[in-house]
C-alpha cells in the first residue's frame, strides 16, 4: 500500500465521528468477474462490532502453515490490542482446543452468555471438531485452487495430524475477550452485546474461516455484517495443484472469491493506521493486501 493511500485513508478517519470505526472495503461483482473492484467506505460502531480470530493455533500439521500462523501471530496480536482498546470485543475461536482454556474467566464468558435463538439454524454438519457450514452451491462455485491434498505447500509433503493443543501463546487473551468454537454460543455472545458486526481474521480462509459455525458463511447467513480482514488471513494451497500459482497467488485467487460470493475485505490499517501486514516470503510488489 503506497503512501499517498495510507495518508488519504489516516486522514478520512481523522474526518469520522470521534469512536467511529471507519472502514475502507473492497468487493467484487459475481456476475462480471472482469470488472474493476468496488470500494467503499462505511462507518461502524466499534460497541457493536465484534473482531474473531480463527483458529491461530500453537502448531500445526504443515510446517509451512505453522510457520506463516507464528509470523502473523506478532502482527495480528497488535491489531487485537488497537481493535481492543477502541472498543471491539475480542473473541478467541481455536477450534477443538477449547477444552484448553475450560474454568478461565473467558471460556466460562462464552458457556454462561443468555440462549438466544438464531433467525435461521445453524448448521448440525460436523466437520474437524466443531459444526461446519458446507459451500453453498447456489451461491458460491467451487474454490478457485484445488485444495483436495490439503494444501500443504512443503517441499517434503508432511503428515497429516492433531498438532495443535491452544491458540497461539503470541496472541493475548485479556480478561474481557471470550472464548469458544461453538456456533450458538457465538450467537449468544453478539446477541447479549447487541453486536452487528463482525470482522473475521485469521487461518485457513479456503477452509476454517469459511467454513466453522462461527465464522463467515455462517455469519452471513445470519444476517451479520461481515467483514474479512485479508491482511491477516492464510490458505492451505500447493502450488503443484491447480491453477499452479504460487502460494500467495493462490491467496489472493481465494480472498476474490470471497469479495465476490460472501463479503467484502478491509485490511488491518483501518483498525491501526499502520501499514498492511505481509508474508516475509511473498516477493510480490503487488499483493492482496494493497
């Protein structure tokens, strides 16, 4: 992101009401894929605005996944503090792991919130632990990488297995953040908090962060307001399986799809007006984040 962009956006936000959360979005059209992106600016109240984070694990069974999470995991947690002290409230979802944090004040936050009842059901598929919402053929078409390996992008292909035990020691869970991978409780949390809004960060966006209860295919479906912050976000693709792009390539291929089936992106300067976060290993002058 160039300099002049960063000034003309730290500037609009100088312009906001005081405590607004000023928004710099960006979506695609699903009918035109040729077209030119569309970006807005909107205006959100940051007490009605929820910041949830994807399973941001300690480890993880590619090595090159858990490599890219433990460089994001610095970055991101310093956009967890700055959404934080603005007023959003901070949920923790690393999913199947929540037995982990059972008795902190955080986990207990999300069991003991007020059943509410959701406007549509929420999905009772299984999927890696928790409730999954499947792609939604009408909607949306198939991924535009193939992921059908897994996506592992290491040389020495790994093994597959359960290497993760909590979320990532780097991110910090401060007292007034909840905890859960549990769709309802999900709901029960934002409803209890009037919450509206909802800003979805973290791994792997072709998979978890489409696809768990809490996170955006569910969210939409909801009726939420959705958000993919595309900065802070990761896939699981192999560059040796189609389209036979490069990793970070093929990141990009995904936050469109997402832009043009399911929700518009921002990247995390609009919540700490410091530059994008990129991969030290995307050589790219232009990335998805600018």
């Amino acid at each position: 992101m160039n300099r002049l962009l960063l000034l003309l956006m730290w500037t609009s936000a100088l312009a906001a009401p005081a405590g607004t959360l000023e928004l710099h979005t960006r979506s695609r059209s699903s009918a035109d894929p040729g077209a030119a992106p569309e970006l807005k600016t909107v205006r959100w109240d940051p007490a009605r605005t929820a910041l949830i984070l994807c399973d941001m694990w300690d480890d993880h069974w590619c090595k090159s996944a858990a490599r890219r999470v433990g460089e994001m995991a610095g970055p991101l947690n310093a956009v967890v503090r700055d959404a934080r002290a603005r007023g959003l409230f901070i949920i923790h979802a690393p999913s199947s792991v929540t037995t982990f944090y059972e008795g902190t004040p955080q986990r207990e936050r999300a069991k003991q919130a007020p059943y509410a009842p959701t406007p549509v059901p929420l999905s009772t598929q299984e999927r890696w632990g928790t409730g999954w919402c499947w792609p939604d053929t009408p909607r949306e078409p198939a991924m535009p990488v193939d992921d059908s390996d897994m996506g592992c992008d290491c040389a020495e292909k790994c093994t597959i297995r359960e290497a993760w035990t909590r979320q990532i020691p780097a991110i910090e869970i401060a007292p007034e953040d909840a905890i859960t991978d549990n769709g309802q409780e999900t709901w029960n949390l934002l409803a209890e908090r009037g919450i509206t809004q909802v800003i979805l960060a973290g791994v792997h966006l072709n998979m978890c962060v489409l696809g768990r209860p809490f996170a955006i295919r569910q969210q939409v479906r909801l009726g939420r307001e959705v958000v993919l912050c595309r900065d802070l976000t990761d896939t699981m693709y192999n560059p040796e399986k189609a389209p036979r792009v490069s990793h970070f390539e093929g990141t990009d291929l995904v936050i469109g799809h997402v832009e043009r089936f399911w929700c518009p992106t921002i990247t995390s300067t609009d919540l700490t007006g410091r530059p994008p976060f990129r991969f030290r290993d995307d050589p790219r002058l232009s990335r998805a984040a600018d």
